[in-house]
C-alpha cells in the first residue's frame, strides 16, 4: 500500500507517519519509484504498535526506540522485555526522598516477600503515591497495600496466563508491552465498575 | 498564618494559591488588614486536597469545583460522592464507536451481573482499551476481563473498608476522592512489583 492508506488505516496522520519513518521507529518501504515507496501489513502493524506506545504508555521517541529494539532482539525472554518496558514507562520525576515514605514501601515489599529493588519503577512509584497520601493527609492509606497486593498478585497470574498462551514469542513479547499499557487502563475501568456495584451493595444493605 | 506560609507549607506557588482564592477553590482568608489575610490549617488541608486532584487526578478547575461541592455537601452520601467523582473524571474523548468493542464490555458487564449504564465513565473507559486492543491487533485481550473482575472486585472490597473504617463522614468522602486517584497509581504500580515476581518465579520454574 502507498503511504496515504497506510495513514488511512492506522489512523496517524502521514507527517507523523514520515516522523516515524525518519526516527527508525518504522522499517523504510520498498522504493517503487524514487519519491514513492510501497508498505506492507507488517508495517501496519508496527505502526499501530508505536501508535499504541505513544498515545497510551504516553513513551518518549526514545523509550519507543527502546522498547521496539527489545522486540526484535531473538535473544530477549520475556521475562527481560517485562523489565525493559518497566524502565521505559518509568517516570523521571518521581519525587522518592520523603523517609517515611520510603520505610513504608520497604517495610509492604518485605511483608510480602517480593525482591523489587528500590531503584527500580515499581518501587519509585509506590513510594511516590505514599508520599502524595501523606501529604494530604490520608495517613492510613498505607494499610491498604496488603489487600491489594493479594489482588494484584491474582492479576498478575492472569496476565501471565495470557501471554503464555499466545501462538509465537513475537506476539507474546507484544503483548508484555501492551498489556502493561492497556493493563493499566482496564484495571481502572474495571475497578471503577466493581466499586460501584461493591458500595452500591453496601448503600443497600444500609438503607 | 500568610499566604506565604501556606504556599511554602502546601508546596503551592502563592501565584496558584491567588488564582485557587478567585476560583472559589479556597475560601477567602480571615482580613487582617485591608490587604492581608490569614489563614488556617483548614486552608491547608483543602490547598493540598485541590493540589492532589490537579496534580494526581488531573482534573480541570471547574471538575475539582464540582468534587469540591460534592464534599462540602452535608446531605451526600459516600455513594453518591463516588458517582460525582466518576464523572468528574470522565475524559472527553473516548472513541466508543467500535461496535464490536461496545459489545464486548457490555457481555463482560452483563456475565458479572453488573449493573453499570453504557453512558458511565467505567463503561466507556473499557470500550476504549478494548477498541484500541483490537486496533493493534490483540484480539483475545478481551479473555482477561473475567479474571481481572475478580481480582477488582477483591480491591473494591479493600477500599470500600478502609473508607468506612475511617472517623467522620467528612474524612470518609475524601479517602474516597482521593483513593479513586491514589488507588489507581497504586494498583499500577503494586501490579507492577506483583508482574515482576510472577514472572521471575516462572523464569526460574523453566531453568
């Protein structure tokens, strides 16, 4: 296909989609003439992919270039693209020296036993939402961590259900990437569902 | 204490604060003089709760104003509250024109025995990861939904009792404001740990 279905069928705009093509986030086209190339399913794909990266894990040109090189590295397991995909989303401005904070977040990863080093995105995270509670005021926000680490622990079983079942590693490891992104997203919608029927239970038993 | 004070105690620029006191976010200081005003710990209560829903919730001013109402309501129900929240933090523009997408959440809702309206924020939010799923190409990402139910439905259960635990009504609806916000950066990111381990758990199983 030329570049305009290209761009008709992933829904990006054809300055966005040479943008792409420049930055090496999508393989040239084979040249047909020497202004006009021809692009293929595969690119398509790639395309919504990259897409996908940018306008739901919000990821810098570079983090997209990272997490590309990831999947098309034969020799990465999925086990190490999960953490490549961690490090590209981490946010750089995680504000992680409030102590008790970071006692907090110690304290919840030992309880339960896991082995996620303070450096890394999950760790910098918690203790960047445990900051925020404290200062608003919310200082028993923290008890809250076990109940969901037992929820998250169940998620994560079936998020790792699912790729395990995928037909080839290519689409596994795709869908590490964008199960992390639209994960996130699902929870929350799904979340937000299941606490409206949850109080709204309880609303009724009340009255 | 000044307008100073609360800005350096609030982490808030004065400028801000200025523009919150207009916006009728604040309620107007105590005057001390014709141009000078004092202010209380509950203005520094409410300064951070209006930070944490521009910063954290990324709510407009007229959204944070209408939350803010929901609170200082005496006859609103923490039910209610919840609903107000939701709304508040409806994005504008979700695509939930892909039928195929629409249907799928409203099968998913409908074998929870859910009783959420295809016109609320959940709703919609599902419909547009499950239609930006099937854009890139994971068809089956919608198999998670069930699995995930449970586990949401576990973290619903968490949340709604350390809301009712809590002392005064009025504490109870902002640990309700603030844990849809929280809860949501948390849960991503306990997932996150909690991903990490199952898989280095079963990298481990495989050698």
């Amino acid at each position: 296909m030329r570049i305009a279905e290209l761009g008709r069928r992933s829904g990006v705009p054809v300055p966005t989609i040479k943008y792409y093509l420049r930055e090496g986030l999508l393989p040239a086209g084979e040249l047909t003439s020497p202004n006009q190339a021809r692009y293929t399913d595969a690119h398509l794909h790639r395309l919504r992919l990259v897409r996908a990266l940018v306008e739901l894990g919000g990821l810098s040109i570079a983090a997209v270039r990272d997490v590309l090189g990831a999947l098309d590295d034969p020799d990465m397991s999925l086990h190490k693209a999960m953490g490549t995909v961690s490090a590209a989303v981490a946010p750089p401005d995680v504000d992680v020296s409030d102590e008790v904070a970071h006692e907090q977040a110690r304290a919840f990863v030992e309880r339960q036993g896991w082995d996620c080093p303070p450096d890394s995105y999950a760790f910098k995270a918690l203790v960047g939402v445990l900051t925020t509670a404290r200062e608003v005021g919310q200082h028993r926000f923290v008890d809250l961590l076990d109940g969901y680490a037992r929820a998250c622990a169940q998620l994560a079983e079936v998020d790792l259900d699912y790729v395990l079942r995928m037909a080839s590693k290519d689409e596994a490891l795709e869908g590490v990437l964008l199960g992390t992104f639209l994960g996130d997203a699902t929870v929350a919608a799904v979340r937000a569902m299941a606490r409206r029927e949850v109080s709204e239970r309880h609303a009724a038993s009340e009255g």
